[in-house]
C-alpha cells in the first residue's frame, strides 16, 4: 500500500486566525507539525494542502511538499481535492494544529488497514479517555460514543453520554482528528453533501455517519495539543520549552 499524509491548513480559521502561522519556538506551527510528521518516516509523502498563499509559501520556504486548494468547509474536503491526482491508497488527514502527534498513534491507524485484508474498514480515527470533568464539559473538545465493535456512533461537543443515572459511571472519551482513508472512501465523503447534524456541531466526521458508513476508532494515550484558541498556544509553547526536541516521537 502507498500511504501519504496530507496536513489541511487555511489561515482563516475562526476561532484564532492566523495560528499556524504563529510562532512555537523558533518555527511556526505548521512548520513544526509537517516536520514532525515527516520525521516519523511513516509515509511514502507529506504534504500540506491550502488556500493560502501564506502558507503555501511557509512551508515552500522549509522545503517541504506544499499545493494550493480552493477554499473548502472542512479539512476532509480539501484534502480530497489534492489528492484526487495522487497515486495511493491509504490518506491520513494530520491536522495542522496537533503539532506534536507522535509516530505510535499514526502507526496504530496505518495497522488497521493493513490488517483489514477484506477491506471493510474505509476510515479511522483516534479517541483518548477523558477524565477530567472540565474537560469532558469544554465543547472544544469532541467527543465520540462507540459500539461494541469499536465503530462510532456519534460525535459531539456536548457530553455524551449524558449522565442522567450517576450510579453507573460513565466513559469519556475524546476525539482527535486525525483521520485514515482509503482513497476511495475520501473521495466518495467529498461528493456528498453537508448534513445538517454536520452543520449544526461542526465536526465533519458526523457526514460519514449521516450517510450510513463506519469509522473505527483506535484508542490511544497521546496527550497533545491541538491549538484551537490562544491558550491553547501558550500551553504548546510550555510543552516545547519541556521537550527535548531530540525525543519528539518515541
């Protein structure tokens, strides 16, 4: 199997605009995360995809694989549009605000496909307990409820489940969105339109489970950062500041 990763990036986004542009050390976001994704030497490609020229040119200037989209709603979308003229078989969607995602998670989705040898299995994702009420509550953070096989059955920001019988202790679980297609599948999401549970949460996963497909969800213990609001920024820089760089991905 070919497998590339493909980072989405636009600069507008509309909680903290302009963040993969700000600075995480010395390098800016979306320079520090295609790096990290290069270095775990996972994939046949990396890749940025954008509508912005700002970034375009960020990532040209470090040397590394960057193409130019429309603009699109969702990461999903764009990425769609820059691979529909790739040779591969496996895209894994890294988001450009997870700088530090490690090789380990992104080496249990790249297994899910490969031990999928009746190739039922046309995406997955990752989840990571929560356990911390505030952060169960925070709507920034998504969270996904699954079956007994694994398979999602919703996503939201809301708590879900709801806890209405405290007696039975309930499990949290939050989703990261790094997402692992096959080619087919992403192109297949692309052409169908916005549904509006999809609208209404904005989380783009929801669309696949609208239409009737599964998304196995592998879980892990990576704690990152995903930047989604200033703070978020400050606490990656404390990360980095802790970190020695030679042991990013273990």
């Amino acid at each position: 199997m070919k497998i590339i990763a493909v980072i989405p990036a636009r600069y507008e986004a509309s909680r903290f605009p302009g963040k993969l542009m700000k600075l995480l050390g010395e390098k800016t976001v979306i320079a520090t995360t295609y790096e990290n994704v290069v270095e775990t030497r996972l994939f046949d490609e990396v890749f940025v995809a954008t509508d912005s020229e700002i970034i375009f040119n960020e990532v040209k200037s470090i040397g590394g694989n960057a193409m130019m989209t429309s603009q699109h709603e969702t990461g999903s979308d764009r990425i769609a549009e820059a691979v529909s003229t790739i040779d591969c078989d496996i895209v894994i969607n890294v988001q450009g605000d997870e700088p530090f995602l490690k090789t380990e998670p992104l080496k249990q989705l790249i297994e899910v496909f490969q031990n999928d040898v009746e190739e039922k299995i046309s995406l997955a994702s990752l989840k990571i307990k929560l356990k911390d009420q505030e952060e169960i509550e925070n709507p920034n953070n998504v969270k996904v409820i699954i079956d007994r096989e694994g398979f999602a059955l919703y996503f939201s920001r809301s708590v879900i489940p709801y806890p209405r019988e405290t007696a039975v202790k309930a499990e949290y679980f939050k989703h990261i969105g790094v997402y692992a297609f096959r080619k087919n599948a992403l192109l297949n999401f692309a052409n169908l339109p916005m549904s509006p549970l999809e609208i209404a949460e904005k989380i783009e996963c929801i669309r696949y489970l609208e239409y009737g497909m599964k998304i196995k969800m592998i879980e892990t213990d990576f704690i990152g950062v995903g930047i989604d609001v200033p703070e978020d920024l400050e606490k990656a820089r404390e990360i980095l500041k802790k970190q020695d760089s030679s042991a990013k991905f273990t």
